[in-house]
C-alpha cells in the first residue's frame, strides 16, 4: 500500500509540473504566435510526456523490486532474538559441534522460519533471570519451556501451550520414593528460579525435605549422579530425557500439574504473541509439531494434550492476558 501511494504521489506531481508548462505557453497569447505557441506546446507536451512516462516507468519498477517484500515479510533480514537456558536438556542445548540443539530450538527455529525471520538468536540466560531480561527488551521472547502460571500470567503473555507439564523427582537407580512424606530430611537439587524451585519452597514445611539450588539444572543432575543430593527434582520431560541418556538415574516419583510449556512476552507485545499463536496452530494442524516430539522423546505425544489441541482465542485460555478473539490462522504468510 505504501509502494502504491508513493506512485500516486509522484503521477500528481509530474502531471502539475505539466500542467503548469501548458499554461506557461497559452498565457503568452499574443495573436501573431497563437500557432507557434501552439506547436510549441505540442511539441513540449510530447517530449514532456514521454520523459514522465520512462521516469513513472522506472519508479514503479524499482519500488515493484523493493517494496513488496517489506510489505508482505516486515521480519525480512531480521534475527528473532530469544531467551533460553542453554543447557537444559533436551530443551536448548550445545551438540559436540558446538552448534545450538534440543527440541526447543528447532521449535523456535521453525517459528521464525515461518514466520520470515532470517534465523534465529539464542540469548544464553539463566532462568532465575530470564523474566527481568524480557521485561528489558533484551530479547523478544522466553523460548527456555516456560510452565504457565497466574503469576506469571499477570506480569506477561503467553501464547498458546505447546507442551503438557508435569514435575518428576530423578534419584539413582534403585531408589524408591512411594509418598512425598519419604522426602523428609533428604537433600533435592533444583535449577534456581524454575517452576519445580517454586513448587519445592512452596511445599518444604509441608514435607520437610532440604533445597540446594544450581544456576543450571545440568548441575543440579550431577549433584544426584555424585550423592551430593537424594533427588533432581525437573518437568516431566526432562526427567525422562535425562534418564534415557544417564543409565545410573531414573524417574522416582512423578506428579500431574495444570500448568503447560508456553513461550512468553512483554505485556505490550501482543501482535507478535498472536502471530507466533497462529504459527503453533498451523504446526499442530499438520503434525510437525508432533513430529518435534516423536523426534526428541521417542513417542507420539498423547491426544488431546497441548501439543495437539489448536486452542481458541490467543494465548493460554484461562490466565490473564488471554484473547478469546475468534480466528483462522493464515498458514502460508510469513
């Protein structure tokens, strides 16, 4: 729309310029160059019109060129700047090459991707700091799976769920944990900040267990693995990613929350958390999201859960900042 305005601006302003060179020659008027003014005029008008119409011609090429892509993908030649606790595995995680890993990124890379982004920026954070930096636009968005909560709610926006949550105590292999009573006196390794850290001060008079925190939840596991701690206490999937790749571990006790994994935004973000809304709808609908999972746990995700239910409205139904707004996302825009 704007590239259209631009031509219509400069047709008005050469038609002007025209216009005045007309009127220029017929207010000379004198009767004895009536027809030399005439021809004069003519002969100024062709070449006049034949000059504006190469130069329109040039200008409607060039912006023909140049605009539409700023119009149709606005996230051309930009990074899609993220936040992730780098090390959470199997989430975001550094392979043997170096390179960036886990199924949270190729999650967050096939968002942008599809959203037009030219890749992707992962802003290594920890998570007991990750919300200060999205609240100082230090990045766009929490890509790091993020449990949704009222609180958290309250202070951001979350898109739709992509993932069930669920918390799991990781013990050696051997252990047994029948009743959180069984936890008295025990020692729980815990990544700082996280939704399983919240859950074990919220619950530790109650059960009378000890908290030792670790700015990363890898450490956390290694404190189990060496008898510094009885258990890890993590989401769901990640205990039981751990336990496939850590023989001498395994999940002891599991527990069903209502939270699910979300990515998260600035309160003021809204169009951006309703486009990448749209884009998790178009990955449910045609399985590659499910792919994701098959992928980086080994199974299909279980229906009628988060990665497979499209959600009405934008966001997390049921938390503030949540958008019953009715909509069919466009799956073949950027």
């Amino acid at each position: 729309m704007q590239g259209v305005n631009t031509i219509a601006a400069l047709v008005a302003a050469v038609s002007r310029k025209h216009n005045m060179f007309l009127l220029g020659h017929a207010r000379l008027g004198h009767a004895r160059l009536g027809r030399a003014c005439l021809g004069h005029a003519r002969l100024g008008h062709t070449r006049l019109g034949r000059k504006a119409g190469l130069m329109l011609a040039a200008v409607a090429a060039g912006l023909a060129l140049s605009l539409p892509a700023h119009a149709d993908n606005p996230n051309q030649g930009k990074k899609f700047k993220v936040a992730a606790d780098v090390g959470l595995v199997p989430f975001f995680m550094r392979g043997t090459d170096g390179k960036m890993d886990g199924f949270s990124n190729d999650l967050t890379q096939e968002v942008a991707q599809r959203m037009g982004y030219d890749g992707v920026e992962v802003i290594d954070t920890p998570f007991s700091a990750i919300f200060a930096g999205l609240f100082s636009s230090r990045y766009d968005m929490v890509a790091a799976p993020t449990n949704t909560t009222r609180e958290r709610a309250e202070q951001m926006l979350f898109a739709e769920p992509y993932m069930a949550g669920g918390l799991s105590f990781l013990a050696k292999k051997g252990a047994t944990v029948n009743a959180l009573e069984e936890l008295k006196g025990k020692t729980i390794a815990v990544n700082n900040g996280s939704f399983s850290d919240r859950w074990l001060q919220e619950n530790q008079e109650k059960y009378g267990y000890k908290i030792q925190r670790f700015n990363k939840n890898t450490d956390a596991v290694q404190a189990v693995a060496i008898g510094r701690a009885f258990a890890n206490m993590s989401e769901t999937p990640l205990a039981r990613y751990i336990a496939t790749k850590t023989p001498a571990l395994a999940p002891v006790y599991d527990m069903t929350t209502e939270a699910n994994y979300a990515f998260a935004f600035r309160k003021d973000d809204t169009a951006l958390r309703n486009r990448v809304d749209e884009v998790l709808e178009c990955m449910k609908q045609d399985g590659s999201l499910s792919k994701l999972h098959v992928k980086w746990f080994g199974t299909e995700p279980n229906a009628g859960t988060a990665m497979t239910v499209v959600f009405p409205g934008y966001g997390a139904p049921d938390y503030p900042g949540y958008e019953p707004t009715e909509h069919t996302p466009d799956c073949s825009r950027p």
